[in-house]
C-alpha cells in the first residue's frame, strides 16, 4: 500500500493505492490521524485501491467517526471491486462516496 497526500486549505486529499489490509492498515491510519488536525473536508481517492479487508475498513469507519467532529469525509474513485466490499458490508450506506 502507499498513500499520496495533499493538502489545500482545510482539505487534505489522501490517494490510496494496493492492499489495505491487517498488515498496511496501521500504516493508513497513522497517516490519516497525523494529519487531519484542522481539516474539514478529509478526501479518500480509492482509484488506485486493489483490495480492503476488516481491517481496513475499521480505519474508514474510524476516520470518518473522527471527521464528523470537524467536518466531513468522502471518498472518491471507488473501483468496482472495492465499491463491492463496501457494497457487501453496509459501509456504502455508511460512507459518503462521491
């Protein structure tokens, strides 16, 4: 997995890409949490997103529990195959995807 941050303003932009799973999970949540002091508006872009287990999804949802304190996150470019795991999971119901 790897991530691709940008920041403007009160928006921080991460772009996802490769497996998100109990061995990079930890690595995705640390970004995210490192750097959402002071955003509003957090951005996934899962274009490049293979795969996302349990794991993974647990971060989504943690993310986005966090951001509802300050603002909100949304992600973006889902792939088929991941819209499917959200699909299957109840978090598309969840997760603003735009």
């Amino acid at each position: 997995m790897q991530t691709k941050l940008e920041k403007e303003g009160g928006k921080l932009t991460v772009a996802v890409s490769g497996r998100v799973d109990t061995t990079t999970s930890p690595e995705l949540e640390k970004t995210i949490f490192e750097n959402i002091d002071g955003i509003t508006a957090l951005v996934l872009d899962l274009k490049e997103m293979s795969y996302i287990s349990s794991a993974g999804l647990r971060v989504l949802l943690k993310s986005e529990k966090a951001m509802k304190a300050q603002g909100e996150m949304t992600l973006i470019n889902v792939n088929n195959d991941v819209m499917e795991i959200l699909d299957m999971t109840g978090f598309s119901d969840i997760l603003t995807i735009g």
